[in-house]
C-alpha cells in the first residue's frame, strides 16, 4: 500500500518531486507509525463492514479502527465482536492466503489497511485473536481505551499473549482519555505512569492516541466547527504536557497522534461537483476557503496545521471526507524537503548556520536536526511535492482519485 495510492500513476508523477514509498502491514514500526495518516473509525457491528474496509482503501485509507467500545452501545458488544469474525473472514477470501493485509488490485490501490480492533477490556485481545483464527494475518493490532499505567499492564500482558499464540506482530495503540490524566493534581503522576509503562513494552506499542472527546466531556464542554482543539485551553494544556513527557525526539518519545474531528456534512462527497471540477485546477484560493467554510473543514485545516506544529502526526477521523484533507497536508512541501535535506548533509556534521535554498530562511544544524530527520521521515510515506505543487493540487487529486 501506499499513500495516494488510488490516484492514477500519471497523476502522481505530475504532483510529486518524490512520490510516496509503499510500505506493507509487516514495515517496521517506525515507518508504520509515520504512515498511518487519517485513521478512520468505524463501529464494529457494520453488517456490510469487509465492504467499506475494501471501499475505503480504494479511496485512500491506509489504516482503519474498528471500534466495540464506546461507537457501539453496551448491549452490542457481543454482536459487534462476532460480526468482526464474520467480516474478516469475507476480507480473507476477498485477498486470498499469503496476502498479509496488502493485496493490490490492477489500478495500484491497497486492498486492505491497517486495521486494529479498538476492544473495552483485555480479555477481549486474547479471545478475538483465538476466533480470528488464520483470518488474524489481517489484523494489525488492537486500541486500547483510557489507558493508564494500572489499566495498561493487563491490556499489554494480552496482546504478548495473543502475539505469542497467533505468531503475529501485534501493535498497541493506547489512547490517553482518561479523566486521570486531565486533571491537573494526577496529571504529572499518570504521566509519568504511561511513559514507564509504554517503555517497557516499547516494541508493542506503535503509537498515542489522543481522546479529546473524552477530555471536553469532564468539563461539559464541546467545540463547535469554527474552533480547534487548541482553541480550548483546558485541552490544549493537556496536549502540550502529553507532547512534553512523551513525544520527545531523544529516541524515548512515541508518535502522537491527532484528536479527532467531529463535524461533517451529510453524505460521502466532500464537494459539489462544480466545485470540484474548476475553481481547485485553477487555484482559485477565495472560492476553495468558501467551500471549505460551507462544509465545516476550515477548521479541520486549521486543526491539522496545529497538530503538527504541536508534534502531533496523523490524525483520529469518524467521516470518509476528513482523510483526504488530513493526507494532502500530510505532504512534505518542496521547500520543506529542501530545508531538511540541507540540515542533515554529512559535511554539516559540526553544526553551524546555512541560508536556505529558497534563501527565506536561517537553517541551523544541529537545533533543526530532530525536525529534519522527522521531516524525511514524514517525507518517505507522503512523498514530497514539486516546487509549484500545494494543498489544493493534492486535494483535487486525492478528491478525484
């Protein structure tokens, strides 16, 4: 699989000075981490679930989240997990055996993303792995909620089980949620506990989710379309102390991924086809921000350029049209690349200052280096546009595709 993928090979030779690398369910974690973009969200209990997994893919989802736990209401959950065998035996047949999660059709679009099982207890990992049966090669791990270091052990303790008794890699995702960790009298203390706890299963665990959801709701509070999580102050304190402990670039922090954004229009299509065909392939800037405001994703836009700018990478999604935004941003921008590439020549080993090629900036070696080597990194996945490529050219693309 890889990012931008689904769009035709002669599309992305046009937008792209370095084209997104594929990458496979079995990559290392670290490239794992990085990849995975928009993760959409889908409850579990889905009748048609293998059938939207395949047409999400094909859209440009590269990892998904199937979720029993609070998508779904209590009385569903053992529905919602044996609806989950049945539908990852349909994804089997549909790839056939040996595929391990990425087969490919004809057109180059992944067949099936990374896809977790977001459970509510541990018990849950070690049963479903069991009843996945061979079916498991397509699972590539589990989300584990309200996550602490107390709540954490068992979760852990279950997945090296269900990884010893399937032989499958399995990756955690835990989600920071809980009301321990928004509270400032535990906050240091649970902190604390989670980065003890996550280091010692570093190996297991892929990356941090954060469950801003959850954090508003102590409070009684919800932001409305117009505001970002950063906007709520309460919230963001939070994210900067969680980025602080545990999103260090020192070789101890994890990937954090972005909080989730909860509006949408009805309906799958992000734009009316008018809009889609002409004022995006002309840059038209006015007309592309009046039809981001008429359907909610100005501040989907703003939030995502403040996730990065905050050391967030990726992002939690509840609605198909979210993922292609959260992707086009996602790319590394020429001058971007050319920055980063500077920074890390061997010959600038012993620090110092450069000007920058687009001789706009100062590049200084050795305090931009952590941001440069995130950046390739970033840069490997997403690929890297051309000098004259932008956000509107990769939405059109990723729109169309």
């Amino acid at each position: 699989m890889r990012h931008f993928g689904h769009i035709p090979s002669a599309t992305r030779t046009g937008l792209f000075h370095r084209e997104p690398a594929e990458f496979t369910a079995d990559s290392p974690a670290r490239t794992l981490a990085t990849a995975l973009g928009a993760t959409l969200y889908s409850p579990a209990t889905r009748p048609r679930l293998a059938d939207d997994i395949r047409k999400q893919a094909a859209r440009g989802v590269v990892s998904m989240v199937l979720c029993l736990e609070d998508s779904i209401s209590d009385a569903d959950v053992e529905a919602g997990e044996a609806n989950l065998v049945r539908q990852f035996a349909d994804l089997a047949g549909a790839t056939g055996p040996g595929a391990g999660g990425t087969a490919t059709d004809a057109g180059g679009g992944t067949g099936v993303p990374l896809l977790f099982i977001r459970v509510r207890d541990p018990r849950q990992i070690t049963d479903l792995t069991a009843r996945l049966g061979e079916t498991v090669r397509l699972l590539s791990g589990f989300v584990l909620p309200k996550f602490t270091e107390s709540r954490g052990h068992a979760f852990l303790e279950a997945l090296a089980q269900a990884e010893r008794t399937s032989g499958r890699r399995l990756f955690a995702m835990p989600v920071l949620e809980s009301p321990e960790l928004l509270h400032l009298e535990t906050r240091a203390e649970t902190l604390a506990g989670i980065a003890s706890i996550t280091d010692k299963y570093r190996d297991r665990v892929l990356a941090l989710r954060l469950g801003v959801t959850d954090f508003c709701s102590a409070y009684g509070l919800r932001r409305s379309p117009d505001m970002t999580a950063y906007d709520v102050k309460i919230v963001a304190n939070v994210i900067a102390d969680v980025v602080n402990v545990l999103g260090r670039s020192d070789g101890t922090g994890f990937t954090i991924t972005g909080p989730v954004w909860e509006y949408f229009r009805p309906g799958e299509r992000m734009f009316k086809p008018q809009l889609r065909r002409s004022p995006f392939l002309e840059g038209r800037a006015e007309d592309l921000r009046t039809a981001l405001i008429e359907h909610d994703l100005d501040g989907l836009l703003r939030e995502i350029e403040l996730d990065r700018a905050n050391g967030l990478l990726g992002k939690t999604c509840i609605h198909p049209t979210h993922v292609v935004p959260v992707h086009a941003l996602s790319v590394v921008s020429h001058e971007e690349w050319s920055d980063a590439q500077d920074v890390l020549r061997p010959e600038q080993g012993g620090g110092g200052v450069l000007r920058s090629a687009y001789t706009n900036k100062m590049n200084e070696v050795k305090p931009h280096r952590a941001w440069a080597e995130r950046t390739l990194q970033r840069a490997e996945v997403f690929g890297v546009a051309k000098e004259d490529v932008g956000f509107v050219d990769l939405l059109t693309a990723g729109l169309a595709g």
